[in-house]
C-alpha cells in the first residue's frame, strides 16, 4: 500500500511485528529493539518485503519455525 507521495506505509505495528517475529531475543528491552531496528535497517527490510509481496509470509515463516525449533528442542 502506498501513501499519497508514492512511498510504502510503514507503520510501528509493522515493525513491532517483523523484530517480534524474526529476531524475539531483540524484544527484551526498548533498548534492544531500537538497537537492533537501526542497525539491521528493519525499516528498509519491511519496505522491499511489502514491495515485493513478501511481508505476511516473512512473518509467518519465522513464527512457524521459531514454533519448529520450540517443539523440536522442547524448549
């Protein structure tokens, strides 16, 4: 979806929900998830995955296999 000047939306949501689901450990603190959304560009990251129609299915791939991972170790 795109705003009135042809850029992506891009809301906190969305990003709340890409570092949630792809780097969890990163959630701990506000710290932390700042940190690691400015230095891993999360921003651009979101924005290329909902250009390319890939931004629902990036999330649901890390949560299925963080789910993997969890029933595997049984952590």
């Amino acid at each position: 979806m795109l705003d009135l000047f042809g850029d992506v939306i891009i809301t906190s949501d969305d990003i709340t929900a890409w570092v949630h689901a792809v780097a969890p450990a990163f959630c701990s603190s506000e710290r932390a998830m700042a940190l690691y959304i400015r230095q891993w560009d999360v921003v651009d990251k979101i924005r290329r995955a909902k250009l390319s129609g890939y931004f629902d299915s990036t999330i649901e791939n890390a949560r299925e296999r963080r789910a993997f991972l969890l029933r595997r170790f049984r952590l």
